[in-house]
C-alpha cells in the first residue's frame, strides 16, 4: 500500500465530461522544497476515476508513463 492520500488537497470544483471530452491533470509525484524523507521509489503510477455519484466507477483506471528512471514517493 502507498503513502496516504494529502486530506488537506480536496478539489475547489468539480469537473465533468462527457463522453469522448478530454480532460487534462497533475499529480504531484515529491515535495518541490527538499522536506521529505524515507521516501520510495514508484515504477508504475495508477489513477482511477470516480462515477457521476459516490462509489461509482468513472470507466477503466489510467496508467501513464513515468519520466525516465522513476519517481521517488515520499512517506508523509
């Protein structure tokens, strides 16, 4: 299991797409200030996406490619 989920980062809106819209994202993979520690290294990234109402499947999960030589992940 991955490090925890950041609770303080809930999204300010939500956005919606219809079907066969595109849709654009950012994943903060580190900390940008040098603070973490004890991190690990990640070679494969999931995300998945949530339906129209609570539980439900937003369609297959995305796996994309990380940059070369992986991501360090850092334990919160």
């Amino acid at each position: 299991m991955g490090p925890a989920a950041d609770e303080e980062s809930k999204p300010q809106a939500v956005t919606t797409l219809a079907p066969g819209e595109s849709g654009y994202a950012g994943v903060v993979l580190s900390v940008a200030d040098g603070s973490g520690t004890g991190g690990t290294t990640g070679r494969k990234l999931t995300v998945g996406f949530q339906g129209r109402t609570p539980h439900s499947s937003g369609g297959p999960s995305a796996i994309p490619q990380l940059p070369a030589g992986a991501c360090t992940t850092t334990a919160r």
